[in-house]
C-alpha cells in the first residue's frame, strides 16, 4: 500500500498547518485498516504511533511539496516507509523532560527493537523507514 499527498511549508519548525495535520490522521486511520485486513490487529496501536511521527518528520522538517507513505508487509515484516523528496539524516535526540518535543524518533527505536526490528533512512536521506517483525510466521 502507497499513498502520495501534498503538504503545505512548515511555518514554524515545530508547527504544522491543520491540512497537514489532518494528513497525518489519515496515513495512521490507512496503516490501521490495512492492518485490520491483514489479520494484523496486535500491531495496530505501536505501527499507527509510529507512522504518525514519520510522517509528522517528513511535514515538519522535510522541503518537498510532497510525502509519500508506504507500508508492505513481507520476509516476515512490517515495513513502514515515508519519502519526502528532502535528503537528510535523522536522528535520535534526548530531548529534556520538560519539552513538548523531539522525542519522535526516539519512541520509533524503542517501537522497533520492542518489536524485533529496526529503522532508517535510505542512502540519500529521502526515505525513513521501520520494521517491525509480525509474529505468527504472517508475510
């Protein structure tokens, strides 16, 4: 499953417009009905929470016109993609205890080792990706 959208320019870096908000809810409300088809429900809750904060990256910190998200399921894994045509290598912050911030990719690492897997980005920085192992031999 792929879907490609139009995001408006970050205002602020932390601040995204409500149209792109509502983008994301779609792209966790897609991962989860596909999920739901794949008899995947147990992933649910952790692979929504993780597309919401990849996708909210690529909006936020991403200069592209555009985000795609793809999500597949095979060789045993979940894997969860989103593309947003800026190159650049996130990473994990330690964001202090007070801040209403910066810990997306940090819950994205513990998601996915808690899940037997892991996440990236492509060589050219455009992609960030995860994978979560499906238990139950499910491909």
């Amino acid at each position: 499953m792929s879907v490609c959208f139009e995001v408006c320019p970050p205002r602020t870096k932390d601040e995204i417009s409500e149209r792109d908000a509502r983008r994301v809810g779609m792209a966790r409300k897609l991962a989860a009905a596909r999920l739901r088809y794949c008899g995947l429900e147990a992933l649910i809750d952790d692979a929504t929470l993780i597309v919401s904060e990849l996708v909210t990256n690529a909006v936020q910190h991403g200069g592209g016109a555009q985000v795609t998200f793809t999500m597949t399921v095979r060789d045993g894994f979940l894997h969860l993609a989103v593309h947003d045509e800026t190159p650049g290598r996130p990473v994990v912050r330690n964001a202090p205890d007070d801040a209403e911030c910066g810990r997306g990719l940090f819950l994205v690492d513990c998601l996915a080792s808690a899940h037997g897997g892991t996440w990236g980005t492509s060589d050219d920085g455009t992609t960030t990706w995860c994978c979560l192992a499906v238990s139950g031999g499910q491909s």
